[in-house]
C-alpha cells in the first residue's frame, strides 16, 4: 500500500512527532534526578538528537513526497499524451475562453481547421460569418451568468484561408473560480461541414420522397416492402399499413408472364438497375400501366440490402397516346384515315399484290370549285359538306375497299385484289353518279360535282409512283374540264415530266429576262379607231423559240410565279407607254392583266402609285384588267383593294366575264369602267343562239351598269357587225390585229400618226 503524502500531511506528521518527542524526553529527564549541569547537558544533547531524527523524519517524507509527485506527473503526462492522440484521432482542436479578459487558447489542430497557423480571441472573432455573430455572443452572455457549472455547445460557421465557410462545432464546460464565479470555458471542436452538408442532403432528400410525385417503394433483401411515400399510397390506394411488411408481389397485375420478370431480375442482378413499363393492379382491382425504376442497394462491404422502386402512373400518358396515333391516322372531319394511314394501306396493298402477283387500284377524287363553296358559304357549310360526301362515298363501297380524306377537297381510295380488277372505272362511274343527288345542308341546297383519276397498279409498282401517278390522272381529269374520270397512260407523266421541266426553265427565264411583252390593238366598234392595246407576255424561249401564254401561263398559276410575272408586265407596259409618250406617240389606254396572286397583295395600290408617279403617266390611260374568278376567290378583300386602286384615277375592268360565278349584288358595287366578253361567247356568233343570248344579256347589263363592254377574240367581220348592232362598245382580235412587239407596235402608232396628220 502506498502513502499518499500532501503538504498537510507531512506538517501534522511533524507536529505529531515533535510534540511527542519533547514530552517523552522531558518525563525521562524529570524522573533521572540529575543535577542541573547535567540537565543542562542533556537538554543540549536532547536538543541534537530532536533536530536529526527531525531531519531525518523529514528527509523520508519529502522524498516520499517528491516520488508520489514524480509518479503522480508521470501519470498526467500519459494522460494528456493519451488525451492529445485521442484528440488528435477523432480530429478534434481544443480551446480556451477566459471570460474575464475574453482572452483565448486555440490549439494547432483548432488553427489546422481553419488552415491557419494561430489564432486569438480577435482574430477568431474577425472570422465567424456576420450571420453567426449575434448567437456567439449570446452563447458567451449566457455562459457568463450561470453560476454553476454548465455544459457548453456551439456550431459557428468560420472562414477557412481558402475563403470557404466551414461549420466549426464545439463542446465544452464552463469553470469557475476560488470564488464560483465564471471564469472560463474550455473545450473540443471539430469541422463538421460535410455532416451538415450531408444532413441538409438527407433533409432535400426526405422532403423530395414525400413531396415527390413519383412513388417509392423501398424493399429490404428479403424482398418486404420496409418504406413507401404518400404518392405510392395515392396511386396505389394502399396505405403504409397494408403493405409494410409484404412483398410487391401483392400489386402484380397478372398481365405480364415468367419471361418479363426472368428478364428484370436479370438486368437487377447484372446491371443493379431496370427500367420499363410495367403493369399494376390498384387496391380497387384496376390495372393500370405504370412507368417503373428499381435500383439495388448494397452497403460497403458489397452486400445488397434493399430495393428501391420509383414509378409513375403513365395511364393518361396511354390515352394520349391512342388518341394522338388516332389523330395522327384520322381526319378529325369526318372520321376518316388521312392521307399518312391512306399511304399505310396502299403500301400493304402493294406488298400483298408483289407476294400474291395481283394488282389493284388508286383513286384520287377531288370535289370541283370546292373553294368557292368555302368561300362563298363559309367553311362551316364546306365543312359539313365534305361529312356529307364522305358518308355518300362510304355507302357506294364494298368491304376491303379503303376511304380516305387526303386533303381540303381531296379523298382516296384504294382496291387491291384480283376482285377488284377492271372495277375501278365502274367504281369511280359510281362515285360521281353519287354525287348527282344535291346535299340538302341546313338552308342550303348544293349541288357539286368531282373529278377522278385513276391508277391501276400492279405487282411491281412502289408508293411514290402510284400517288404520282395517281395524281397526274387527276390533273388530266380536270384538264378535260371536270366532273369526269381520267385513268393513268404513261403520256400523263411524260406530261407531268413536260410541266415540271417547263416550271424549272420558267424560274430561270424570269431571272435572265427572257420574257418579253407583245401588245395587241384594242378598237371602237363605233369608229374603227384604234383606243388602246393590251399587253400580253411572251417567252422568248432560248431552244423553242416564241412560246404563246397558252403554254405556260398555266404553269405559272400552279407554282405561285404569275404574280411575279404579272408585276412585271405591269412595269413593262408602263414604262413603254410612257416611252411612246414622250416619243410623241399618243396611246388613249394600256391594258395590263392582273392575276388573284397580284391583285390580293397588300402593297398593290402603293407599287402602282409609285410606278405612276415615277413614269408621270395620267392614272386615266392605265387599266387593270380582273378576271371574274380572281374577284370571287375574296370579294370583300377583292373589292377593298379594287376601291383603293379606282381612287388612283386608273381604270378597271372584268376580264372573261361571263365564265365565273360572280353575285350581281357584288358586281354592282365593284368600282369597275367595263366588262370584257369572254371569247368563248364570240366563237359562235352570228349563228349559235346560246351564244347570241349570252352576248347580248352581257352588253345590256354592262350598260345598265354604267360600265362599257369590250369583245375578245373576234376574228371575222361578221362577228364585229353583230356585237356593233348590239351595242357593244370596242373589240379585240385578230381581225383587228395581232399581238406584236414593241417596235412593231410603235410603226403602228407612227401611220396612224401621219395618217391623222
């Protein structure tokens, strides 16, 4: 057993042994009987031995003292080294605060933390973020007024020398003094920056699986289901303790076989992730396709411990998508496949016409003037009237017969099979016989014809060439004017071949001005003088030489160019009137043709008030000549435009009137100088009736009207005599002349010139 020895315990030692010494040796004295000399003596003696066993008592202590320090700081240092290693292993700096003189202790790790070398009680301050202040210092108020001890805990954030924020956090205790009062905080502290990132990341996480709309299931390996959120209860309609505990078999549908989940489990084993639509049952016994994501967890050591399954309800997601890939193959109209699922069917068609070596049919039928019935109606009675043919088509049809709406005014059909061979005449005869009965729509009874092409395929024909081909019979079809049927011959597209060459070359002649404009004499019936000319263009084709309107015109009106061409005839024409002008060969009037593509551009009226203003022409010489089906495509817009180009000063005429659908209550508000008989009127007189009729209803409601009347394409006297005698007012044609180029043109007004002279 060791004696513990303290400063105490060696004085009351001493005070025990001197005490009992001096009374002991004075007894031992007394009872001696000595003399006084010898007393004395001894007294001194006494004195001497006192002082060395004293001595030596106290030399034994002190070293006994002194060992019991030695061990006792041997201790403290394996402690505090102990203690410092501990520290240092858990990565902890310890620290000192005395709340008196706020001086404080940081150790190197606490200064290692913050990545600098020392710290003081200042310095520290300098660097805990503005936003933690006022709670640092409330934390050390606060410890400064308990009287007992307290535990200490803070987490601060403090700027490392990167100038990166880092969450210091410290444990401690609060000391006091001799006194109980405060005196000082000491304590450990750490970095725990990326456990607070972690736990703001766990927080994200734990609020994203609860307000997430996906739903989540987490299994454990065993396959029992240990977690769901909300989002798997409201898609599911099972709650947490329904499910907790069981395994996701108890939501299997029964839709999918063995295979389907042999190849989950598979791709979870190898690639630890699946993927898919899967299909579910709810709570309710409903079955419904879901969009699924499981991913297998493992833990460090590599052994898998749970499941866990994201998924959404994808059932809306299913019904639009039926109903996009039935509006994609269906026309919303009338029910009817389009012109995708149309091609869909003429390829099966042709697939099984290669594999059975028979061929088949494709018919395009398109509804004639369907456009000014949409116009002149609105598109509500062409939208009910395109239900109504579709229906008519749809009762003329045998089974495996296909009907399509491909366009506008446009539906398809296609036979295939041996039984439909040489039918597709018959069929088409059908169709149109069909449409012989008027539609009776709401207030309206219309009456409408088609025209059909026909291409009869066979076993070695693909798509593109029977719709091409298909398409030309259609063209041909209307070529023979309607309300007919065309079947495809090879010349139809050694035509269309023709007509695309034709446009392509017609695009570069524009561009290299080619085009060249001829004009042709227009004279009073009354006088025989000559009152104007009309321009008209040529093509000056480089290898087929002069090519007449005729020829290419048509062209132009299906590839959008007329309006281009039209622009620049007008141009022309004007720049050349006034070139005569001032060359002092005075034309009354010039005639120029404007086509729908021209006349419904906005800036129309303006181009020609600057062409006027820049040739200095009198508005009243030029007039625009407006061909009666170009007005009825638009008629108020038509007519707005036909008032701004009147308020020009220029004059305006119909041009083939008599050959379109014009309303008289349109005409009769139309800002129009004259009418134009069409030359297929005149082609008869003096001899056809009809012809007769139609001239003379023309020029009477012309003059009534208040408007002249001019005839086109008069190539006899006798014809100019009868329309004279009618009262019609100035002609056109080759009895008067010719249309000629320019110069030509300008010899003309030079005799005239010198005739008059």
């Amino acid at each position: 057993m060791r004696l513990r020895f303290t400063p105490t315990s060696i004085t009351l030692s001493y005070l025990i042994f001197a005490s009992a010494w001096v009374l002991m040796s004075d007894n031992l004295l007394g009872s001696l009987h000595l003399s006084a000399g010898h007393i004395e003596l001894l007294q001194s003696a006494k004195g001497l031995v006192f002082v060395l066993l004293s001595s030596l008592l106290l030399g034994v202590m002190l070293h006994a003292y002194n060992a019991q320090h030695r061990r006792i700081r041997r201790t403290l240092r394996g402690s505090q080294q102990r203690l410092k290693l501990a520290l240092e292993a858990a990565e902890f700096g310890h620290w000192g605060w005395h709340l008196g003189n706020q001086e404080a202790f940081f150790s190197t790790r606490y200064c290692h933390l913050l990545g600098v070398d020392e710290l003081t009680s200042n310095t520290w301050i300098e660097r805990i973020h503005p936003d933690d202040l006022p709670a640092f210092r409330r934390d050390l108020r606060q410890a400064a007024d308990h009287q007992n001890e307290v535990q200490f805990h803070s987490a601060y954030r403090l700027r490392h020398a990167d100038g990166q924020y880092r969450w210091i956090e410290s444990f401690g205790k609060l000391l006091h003094d001799d006194n109980n009062q405060p005196e000082r905080l000491i304590g450990i502290a750490s970095d725990v920056t990326q456990r607070r990132n972690d736990e703001h990341m766990l927080r994200q996480a734990a609020a994203v699986f609860e307000a997430t709309q996906e739903g989540v299931l987490v299994t454990n390996a065993a396959l029992e289901i240990v977690h769901i959120n909300p989002t798997f209860s409201r898609i599911t309609g099972y709650d947490a303790a329904e499910v907790l505990g069981k395994s996701p078999t108890v939501l299997k549908s029964g839709r999918h076989d063995a295979a389907f989940y042999e190849a989950l489990w598979q791709d979870l084993s190898q690639k630890g992730s699946w993927s898919g639509e899967i299909w579910n049952r709810r709570k309710s016994g409903e079955v419904y396709p879901q969009w699924q994501s499981i991913r297998s967890i493992h833990d460090a050591h590599g052994q898998l411990t749970h499941y866990v399954a994201v998924f959404s309800d994808i059932s809306l997601l299913h019904r639009s998508q039926i109903e996009r890939d039935h509006l994609a193959h269906f026309d919303p109209l009338t029910e009817l496949p389009n012109r995708l699922l149309f091609s869909e069917r003429v390829q099966h068609a042709l697939t099984r016409a290669k594999r059975l070596q028979r061929g088949g049919a494709v018919l395009i039928v398109n509804i004639d003037h369907f456009k000014l019935i949409n116009e002149g109606l609105g598109h509500n009675t062409g939208d009910a009237l395109l239900k109504a043919v579709a229906k008519r088509f749809l009762d003329q049809l045998e089974s495996g017969v296909t009907l399509a709406r491909l366009g506008s005014d446009e539906f398809g059909l296609v036979l295939e099979g041996s039984e439909f061979d040489g039918l597709a005449v018959d069929l088409a005869d059908k169709l149109l016989r069909s449409l012989d009965t008027p539609f009776a729509l709401a207030d309206q009874t219309l009456y409408i014809n088609a025209s059909i092409g026909i291409y009869e395929f066979c076993e070695t024909s693909c798509l593109e060439q029977v719709m091409r081909n298909a398409n030309s019979a259609l063209h041909k079809a209307k070529s023979n004017g309607r309300q007919c049927v065309a079947v495809y011959s090879r010349e139809l597209t050694d035509s269309a071949q023709q007509r695309f060459e034709l446009a392509h070359a017609l695009r570069h002649a524009i561009r290299n001005n080619q085009l060249v404009v001829h004009y042709q004499p227009l004279h009073s019936l009354n006088t025989g003088q000559l009152i104007g000319a009309e321009a008209l263009v040529r093509w000056q084709h480089p290898e087929r030489g002069l090519l007449a309107p005729g020829v290419f015109i048509p062209i132009a009106e299906e590839t959008g160019l007329i309006g281009e061409i039209d622009a620049w005839v007008l141009n022309q024409a004007s720049l050349q009137l006034a070139e005569w002008s001032n060359a002092g060969l005075e034309l009354p009037r010039m005639a120029v043709n404007v086509s729908s593509r021209l006349l419904y551009r906005p800036e129309l009226h303006t181009k020609i008030a600057a062409l006027l203003e820049s040739t200095r022409l009198d508005p009243a010489r030029l007039e625009l000549e407006v061909t009666e089906s170009a007005v009825m495509q638009d008629p108020a817009l038509a007519q707005e435009h036909l008032h701004k180009l009147r308020a020009l000063g220029v004059n305006l005429s119909i041009d083939d009137f008599g050959t379109g659908y014009s309303s008289l209550a349109r005409l009769k508000r139309l800002p129009v100088n004259k009418l134009k008989l069409d030359r297929s009127f005149v082609q008869g007189l003096p001899h056809d009736k009809d012809d007769q009729a139609i001239a003379r209803a023309v020029i009477g409601l012309g003059h009534s009207l208040g408007m002249q009347v001019l005839a086109e394409g008069i190539e006899h006297l006798e014809q100019a005599e009868f329309l004279k005698a009618c009262g019609c007012d100035s002609a056109q044609g080759y009895l008067f002349g010719r249309p000629m180029p320019a110069p030509a043109f300008a010899a003309q007004l030079s005799n005239l010139k010198r005739e008059q002279t």
